[in-house]
C-alpha cells in the first residue's frame, strides 16, 4: 500500500484547471513522464484541448468547480473514463486584489469557492476513488499567499492558508493509503509584469521570477514519493518566504 509512485508511467493524475499557465506546465510534465493525464478546465476549452492533444490526446473534463454537483459528475466521469485514479493535483484557483474594507460577501465568496471549497470537495472524491483501490496521492496548490500576508489580498491569503491547513488535516485523515502534499509557488508570471511582481522580483532572493515547469518539477516531487512523505508543504518561491 505504501509504493512510492515513482515510476508515473500508466498512473493516472487528474489536473484541475490542467489547460493553461501552471496547470498546462504540470499536464505537460506528468506526460512527459508517461502518466496518463486528465485535464480538467472551466472556461478554456481551446487551450484545454491544445494541452490534452501535447499530452498524447489526454481526454477533457468540463466543470465548475464552484458546484460540488459538479465536482462529483466529474470525478465519477473520470473514474469511469480510467477505471482507477492514483493522483490529484488540486491546482485551479481565483486571485482577486480587494481593500479589506470594500470586500462584499459576493467577492469573498468568490475567492473561496474555488479555492478551498472546491479543494476540499476535490480531494473528498479522489480520495472515495482512491480509497476504495489502491490509495493515491494528492497535490495541493497553495501559494507564497498563504504564508506572507498582503493586506489587498486577506481573502486570497486566507483561502491558501486554509488550503495549506486542509493539506495537514487530510494528510492526518487519509494515511497511510493517501499522501497529501502541498506546493506554494512564489511569482510565476504569464502575463504582462506589474509593480507588485516587479517589487516582489526584486526582494526575491533568487533575483528572478520562478517557471511552471519549477513549479511541476516539485508536483512531480510529491506524486512521486512514498506515502511516507505526507502533510508537507514546499515553497517553490526564489526564496522568498524566508525573508
Ligand atoms: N501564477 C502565480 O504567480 C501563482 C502564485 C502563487 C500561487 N499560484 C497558484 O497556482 C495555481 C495556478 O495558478 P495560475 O496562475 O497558473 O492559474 P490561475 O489563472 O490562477 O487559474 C488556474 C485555472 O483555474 C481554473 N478555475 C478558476 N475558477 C474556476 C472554477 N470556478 N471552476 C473550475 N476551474 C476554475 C481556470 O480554468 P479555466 O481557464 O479553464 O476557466 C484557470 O485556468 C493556483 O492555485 C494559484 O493560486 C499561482
């Protein structure tokens, strides 16, 4: 029950919001690696189906994963498609910029509905899948926000910190048949740079912004270990929480 996943070859990992930015870099790398990757989107589907045809025609998965009805057709849809379920990476996720005095109920809401709510509901039916075959190995994408706190983005740096309590709870729940880890990337631009990231680039000791491909190496890190290795949380941050 406790062998390590290190060869990915023929496991089956499930990427939610697996169609662009981080996302895309991790479906791309468990590919690479011989895994059998589900991608899951919400609004991409060109870029969804892109990824999935660079990842050896993965098959797509649609959902809102603010509906945990949703949540459940999906993994019911995907354990169907595969038969099994050895992995999740619990990657999609909002980011919004709000005063903390302005913030409404509706834009709270917002933030956490994907970004714990769903990451809760995510993992409860992998780990229904998981448990019922050979246990598995869930990742959870946190983020630097949920260590540092930045006063426009309370909400958001709650969220991920109640991602990165949610991942020592489950890892507690879960073992030993499931491990469950936890990465927080640092800056990892995709779009045109801004004051905020340049100012974080700049105090980053590693003087740069980080990749996705940094970020699914230490996803890669996780899915691969042994269940030995659980509650764990790996900043993948040019050094940046330590400061
Ligand atoms: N980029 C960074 O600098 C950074 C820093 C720290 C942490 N992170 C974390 O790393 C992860 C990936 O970040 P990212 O910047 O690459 O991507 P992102 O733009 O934050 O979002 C990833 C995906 O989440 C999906 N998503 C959003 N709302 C959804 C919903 N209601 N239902 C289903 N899917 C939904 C979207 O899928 P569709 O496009 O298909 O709609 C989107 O492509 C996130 O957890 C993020 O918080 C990123």
């Amino acid at each position: 029950m406790n062998l390590p996943m290190n060869q990915l070859q023929g496991k089956v990992v499930l990427v939610t919001g697996g169609a662009r930015r981080i996302g895309r870099s991790i479906s791309l790398a468990l590919a690479a690696e011989g895994a059998k990757v589900a991608i899951h989107y919400r609004g991409s589907e060109a870029a969804a189906r892109q990824t999935a045809e660079e990842c050896g025609d993965a098959p797509v998965f649609q959902a809102n994963l603010e509906s945990v009805a949703e949540i459940r057709t999906m993994f019911h849809q995907v354990a169907t498609h595969f038969g099994t379920l050895d992995g999740l990476v619990n990657n999609a996720a909002r980011f919004t910029n709000f005063d903390p005095l302005t913030i409404e109920e509706a834009d709270w809401d917002h933030i956490h509905s994907v970004n714990l709510k769903a990451t809760f509901f995510c993992s409860q039916a992998a780990a229904r899948i998981m448990l019922a075959g050979a246990g598995g190995h869930i990742v959870n994408i946190s983020s630097l926000g949920g260590l540092r706190p930045w006063a426009n983005h309370a909400h958001y740096c709650a969220s991920k910190a109640g991602v990165i309590m949610l991942t020592k709870a489950l890892a507690k729940a879960w073992a030993p048949h499931i491990s469950v880890n936890s990465v927080a990337p640092g800056v990892i631009p995709f779009d045109k740079s801004d004051a905020r990231i340049e100012r974080l680039i700049k105090a980053s000791p590693a003087r740069r912004a980080g990749t996705g491909e940094e970020i699914a190496e230490a996803v890669l890190f996780f899915l691969k270990a042994t269940r030995f290795t659980t509650g764990q949380l790996l900043a993948v941050d040019g050094g940046l929480s330590q400061l």
